[in-house]
C-alpha cells in the first residue's frame, strides 16, 4: 500500500473517531449540536456598581448568559444613553421618578405580571409609595431604595466649631455655618431634584412641591451653596471625602456608608430636617430585544439570598422583604441604611407635571451658571 492511500485512510479513520467521540476542550465536548447552546445577551443600563459582581456571574453561569452591563452616574447621563439611537437595552434601572416619563414616551413596556411571582414578596410600604407613583399598569419592579443625605467628617466639624451641625442641612443653607465648613470643602451631588429636594425640605416645604414661590426660593438656597461648593459632581466625593479633600458631601445613603467605612471620623445622616426617599426599579424597554431574559434576571435579583448579597455588598436596603433574614444583621439594624418608620420625616420622590420639571431646570441651570462666563448644562432637560 503506497504512502497516499495510508495517508487516506488514516484521514478516514480520524474523522470516523471524531464523529464518535467528538473533540473536548477543557472537558466539554464542542461542535455538537447537543453540547453547544449559543450564549444570549442580556444589555443592562444601571447606576454604576449596583449590582454584586457575584450574583452578575453566577446568573450568567446559570442561564448560559452574558450580561452587558453599561453604567450611568446620573440622571442626565441615563437619558443620554437610554435614547441614544446606538443603543439598545433589555433591561434599564431607572429612579421611581422617572417612570411615568418613560411610560408616556413610550420607551418602557407594561410588565406581565403572571411573570413575576416574587411580588408578594416585596416590602408593602415601599410597593405601595411606588405604585403611587406608576400608571395603572406596572411599569416596574422595585429594586433598592435610600436616602440622600449628609456624609461629613465630624471632626473636621467640630474643629470649625459647627459639629452640632453636622445632621443638618443648615451645613449647605445656612450662610453663616456654611462658611465655615467651606473652608474644609463642601462636595454636592450633581443631581438637580436631589438637592431641590434638601432645599425644600430645609424651608419646611414637600420635597415635591410645585409651588412656584417655594421652588424660586430653594432656587435662590441652591444659587448660594453651589456658589459656595468646591464642586458638584456625580461620583468625585466619594474618593475625596473618605481622603479628607471635602468635609461634607451630599451623597446617595449606601454610597457614603459603604466609602467611609473604616474611617471613624466620618459618619452619614439624614438630615434632622428631612430627607427624600428614592426607589430605583427594575423595567423592560418597549424595544428590548430579550425580554424573556429581562424577566429572568428581575426574578434573579428578588430571589431572597441574592437579593441580601446585593444588600449586603452595596450597603443599600433592598426592596424585597423575604431578603431581610439573610442580610447581614448590622446592616439591617443600622437606621442610616434602613430608616425606621417615623424616625425623621422622609417623603418619597414622585414624578412631577413637566411644567414644574422645566421651572426647576430653569432654576437649576440659574444656580450652576450664576457668576460663570460660560456654563456648558444643557438648557432642557427630558426629566
């Protein structure tokens, strides 16, 4: 038998025992259509590092999923991206306040609610504040809720001699105590209706008043304390405050937990005054391309274990009250993160009359610009 016709026959043989006992890598057989199941893609829009990275890959493992996760800091910032014409999401993580919005412009779909069996799960107290903020329909899940408040350093404070005012918003409003803690650097979260919200409530007025007057004079409040601020920005106080650059940042609840831990002489409030109360949700956008997979991964998240993990690791109370025996108990039990019923007067943030949302931004852009050659925010704004 000549060379070319062993050749032959040897490649014969091979193929006959690849078809067989297909090739294995890593010891997984590959290009059988038993064996191989294309991974789907779930695209996610979310406030950036909301998620534990763990409970991210285990449901990639367990659904043969990868998940496509692009982060927004700011309300402005999630619009940009959500209505960008290159992008398209399966599943977005908006604030309650934007939801009916969303729904009016059509960008979010009506959740089928026989897919989600969790609900009753849910805390009823902050299910029912969010239904009164969604249509009849359901348009989202809860996810996290929180406050926004006051991270400062205490001693820097007391130094300055304004350490009694260290749970107040008097730190941002009042002229004369915010002088002083300016010169340790005051940091504000570059989000237009959280810090309308502190103003309002620092007059005695409704985080969501739409009173003309009272939003002009909280406009007036914001013009000064921006005037007076080392910066607003969306992330910045939380690597400036932990490293003693500001002394008091304005700040999302477990953000500020979770960056000054460690440092004893850092602390986080809410505010004597008052403070809001935002619920991010999860919701499906009318052009999703993986709904079923949407759906999956909102199930995922309001499983009780994994939804303590996420608790746990963000320092943010979850939604889901079949979660609370798994989170940890000095996370449950810290009042900063889990507020008690009537401890301080909190009010949740609410979707408002665009009429009242193009007053604020007016005012909002007054208070940033005020004093500048030129000012590069935009002039409207979608929310």
């Amino acid at each position: 038998m000549n060379r070319n016709r062993l050749s032959l026959l040897g490649s014969l043989l091979l193929a006959i025992c690849l078809y067989i006992n297909p090739l294995t890598i890593n010891g997984v057989a590959a290009n059988t259509a038993d064996n191989i199941k294309a991974v789907r893609t779930l695209h996610i829009l979310n406030w950036g590092e909301y998620i534990d990275p763990a409970v991210i890959a285990d449901f990639e493992k367990q659904y043969n999923a990868h998940v496509d996760y692009s982060a927004y800091y700011s309300v402005e910032e999630f619009s940009e991206k959500l209505f960008d014409p290159a992008n398209h999401f399966d599943l977005i993580f908006p604030t309650s306040r934007v939801i009916n919005t969303l729904e009016a412009g059509n960008r979010i779909q009506a959740l089928d609610t026989r897919q989600l069996p969790r609900l009753n799960e849910l805390r009823t107290d902050i299910f029912q504040q969010y239904r009164q903020q969604d249509s009849n329909s359901l348009h989202g899940v809860p996810y996290m809720w929180g406050t926004t408040g006051l991270g400062v350093n205490v001693e820097a404070l007391q130094r300055l001699g304004i350490g009694q005012y260290k749970d107040s918003w008097a730190l941002l409003f009042d002229p004369a105590v915010r002088a002083k803690a300016a010169q340790c650097g005051i940091a504000l979260l570059n989000e237009r209706d959280e810090l309308f919200a502190a103003a309002l409530v620092y007059l005695g007025y409704s985080v969501n008043s739409s009173n003309p007057d009272e939003l002009a004079a909280a406009g007036v409040l914001l013009k000064d304390s921006v005037a007076a601020a080392t910066y607003l920005h969306a992330t910045q106080y939380r690597q400036d405050l932990p490293r003693g650059k500001v002394c008091v940042a304005v700040g999302y609840s477990g953000n500020v937990l979770a960056d000054i831990s460690g440092y004893p002489q850092l602390a986080y409030f809410i505010p004597r005054e008052g403070a809001a109360i935002w619920i991010d949700v999860m919701s499906v956008p009318t052009d999703a391309n993986a709904p079923d997979l949407a759906y999956a991964f909102i199930n995922f998240l309001m499983e009780p274990h994994n939804a303590a993990r996420n608790s746990n690791y963000l320092a943010f109370p979850t939604a889901m009250q079949s979660a609370m025996p798994f989170v940890k108990p000095e996370i449950a039990a810290n009042p900063a993160i889990f507020p008690a019923g009537g401890q301080l007067p909190l009010e949740a943030l609410v979707p408002q009359p665009r009429s009242t949302a193009r007053l604020k931004h007016r005012l909002w852009v007054t208070a940033i610009c005020s004093g500048r050659d030129w000012c590069s925010i935009p002039m409207t704004s979608f929310f």
